[in-house]
C-alpha cells in the first residue's frame, strides 16, 4: 500500500469514528490546517521537479478532495442525528391545552389598580396628579402643615426619623403625603386643585396598619372655595369609585392641626355576611378626614389666605380597596403571596374608565 493510500485510509478512519462535530473539526485540522498532514504533502510539491510535480500534484489533490467530502458528509450526518435525537426528546403533546402567555398570567396589584381608578375619577374633575419624595424634611411634613413642637405625631414611635445632620435637623419617611400639598402650593400660585398619591410611612404593625401604607390626599386652593364644593367632590368620588348610583354621607366634627374647620365623613352602608354594601343600609362607616385648610398653612406656604381659601381632605388606599374588594387582612397586600394576588389581581389590559367601568 501507497503512503497516500495509508494516509487516506487512516483519515477516513478517523473521520468514521468522529462522535460529534467537536471531534469531527479535530481530525479536519490534523488533516488539512496549516499544519495539517495533507497540508504537508501539498507544501512538498514545491520542491519536485516538474516531472514529478505532475504526477504527485493530481494525487496529493486528490486525496485532499476525498477527504473534505468525507468532512461534509460525517458533519451533515452528526448534524442529522442531533435532530433526530432532539425531535425524539422534544415531543409535543398536541392534545395538552396550551399553556397560559405571561398576558393571561400576569395581574395588576389591588394598589395599582385602586390608584388608576382614583386617577381616572379625580382627573375626570379636572384635577392634576402631584408626587413628592417619600424622604422629607420635619419642616414639610410637620412645621408648614402647623403641627406644633410636642405634638405626638413627632415623638420616635408614631415616626421614622433618620439620624440628626450635623445641624440637628433630621429627615423622615413621611407619615402622610400631606408634603405633596406643601411643595405644590410652595411651588404653583392659585388655583390649585391636585391629588396626591404615594405610600407614606409609621411606626404601627396589625390588621389593619402597617409601617408603610398608600394615601391618597386632595386638595383645591382658590378664591371661592367652600365647604360645598368639597361635599359634592367626595360624594362624586364615591359615587364613582363605589360604583352605586347615590351615597349618603355624614359630617362628623374632628380636629387636624393643617385644617379648621376639620370633618371626619362617614358614609351610609350595609353590613351583611361579611361584605360592605355602600348606597344602602342604615349603618354607617367612617372613610376619610377632610376641612378647610387652615390659615396658618397657607401663610407658611406663601399663600394670603385673606386672599384665598382652600380644602383638603385625605384617606387610606388601602382602606377602601380593602372595602371595595373585601380583603379581610391589609398584612397580605405586602406579602408578596402570588395566590393571594391571583385571586384579587387585575388583568394587565383591564385599564379602568368611567365608561368603560373602573373594576372591569
């Protein structure tokens, strides 16, 4: 046997046996890379004489064919039995239903929800929505919004403050999204009419209370502004957001160091196996705190409230969603239970309207 007949078949061998490509481009470079034992062959040609160039040159080009076919043709057929094997693991099951997109999958936390259905009904009214930092300054959150300076809402158990500046002053979560008001009427002239949403923060932890919670607060600062206005506006709201066609709401006498005259309101309802019903009954159940914003406010806020006047009013989120849905526990909005947020979520693409309905 020829030395090119040796060398071919020692490389077809090779070639056979080659498991998968990684093997197969093994025995390609030790055949035909640069140094490669065909590669060496054909660099020889160089030196024969013409006579022998002639004859070795067709042989050595030869082998170099055969052997690159029989590459091709072992890579093709590796490639073909990978298929094979991934079509014979892969099946599918035609018969099974299919499996949900994320779309289907995915829900719309209660809170997000809520606070889109706030957001439709107030800018129905005609108001802004208005944010501000959930890290706040004692001035903001208390001095501006006339809380005095032994009021308990500032002692370290109702409040979390950060360690004192070197100054003395210290930041805080703040405990109401009341500072939203402040910035806003620090920073827009009358009329102002604006919502705020956001979570705010205090030191309480049961059924009903958790450290960070979501407020929504309004407020309308104007020349006219009467306690009338701010009665048919949270009888709107909660015809609105309720979704019952009237509500009978009573004004009950309270205090709030930012509003004076301050009301606590209480709306009509029926208590019945557990469940809420609003528009009906003869019970009554308290929602929210609202007044008149106090004189003093507006003056720290650079407003002349013999000017102006304004009202305000503010309620828990996660109260009312907790009425309208009937969540017995406001502990589980935070804990994160993907069951729990199956069965009260939202679908992504339930955006609430007024025409449309707010709760789908």
């Amino acid at each position: 046997m020829s030395e090119l007949a040796a060398l071919e078949q020692s490389i077809s061998a090779a070639i056979a046996e080659a498991a998968d490509e990684a093997a197969l481009e093994a025995v390609r470079v030790a055949a035909l890379g640069k140094k490669g034992s065909v590669s060496a062959l054909l660099a020889t040609l160089g030196k024969l004489s013409p006579e022998e160039r002639k004859v070795q040159g067709p042989l050595i080009n030869g082998l170099k064919e055969r052997v690159t076919e029989a590459l091709t043709a072992r890579r093709q057929a590796l490639r073909d039995a990978a298929l094979d094997k991934r079509l014979a693991t892969e099946t599918i099951d035609v018969t099974l239903p299919l499996p949900e997109s994320p779309l289907e999958r995915g829900r719309i936390h209660p809170i997000s929800q809520v606070i889109d259905e706030l957001t439709a009904i107030f800018a129905d009214m005609g108001f802004e929505i208005a944010e501000g930092p959930d890290i706040e300054t004692d001035d903001n959150n208390f001095t501006k919004l006339n809380f005095p300076v032994a009021h308990p809402a500032r002692d370290m158990h109702d409040t979390f403050f950060f360690p004192p500046k070197e100054d003395g002053s210290r930041l805080l979560l703040r405990t109401h999204t009341s500072p939203v008001q402040v910035r806003t009427m620090l920073s827009k002239a009358p009329p102002i009419r604006v919502v705020c949403p956001g979570r705010t923060y205090r030191s309480d932890s049961d059924q009903t209370h958790t450290p960070m919670f979501h407020q929504v607060e309004g407020l309308v600062i104007d020349k006219g502004s009467h306690l009338g206005h701010l009665k048919w506006i949270l009888a709107e709201f909660c015809k609105a957001f309720f979704e019952v066609d009237q509500v009978k709401m009573r004004f009950r006498p309270s205090f709030f160091p930012f509003t004076e005259p301050s009301m606590e309101v209480d709306i009509q309802c029926r208590r019945d196996k557990g469940e809420v019903r609003f528009g009906e009954g003869e019970d009554w159940l308290e929602i929210l705190g609202c007044g008149m914003v106090h004189p003093n406010v507006l003056r720290n806020c650079g407003i002349d409230p013999d000017e102006y006047q304004g009202f305000a009013w503010g309620m828990g989120i996660d109260r009312i969603a907790m009425l309208k849905y009937g969540m017995p526990d406001l502990r589980a909005f935070f804990e994160a239970d993907v069951r729990w947020l199956d069965h009260y979520g939202f679908r992504p693409l339930d955006f609430p309207t007024l025409a449309g309905g707010l709760s789908g």
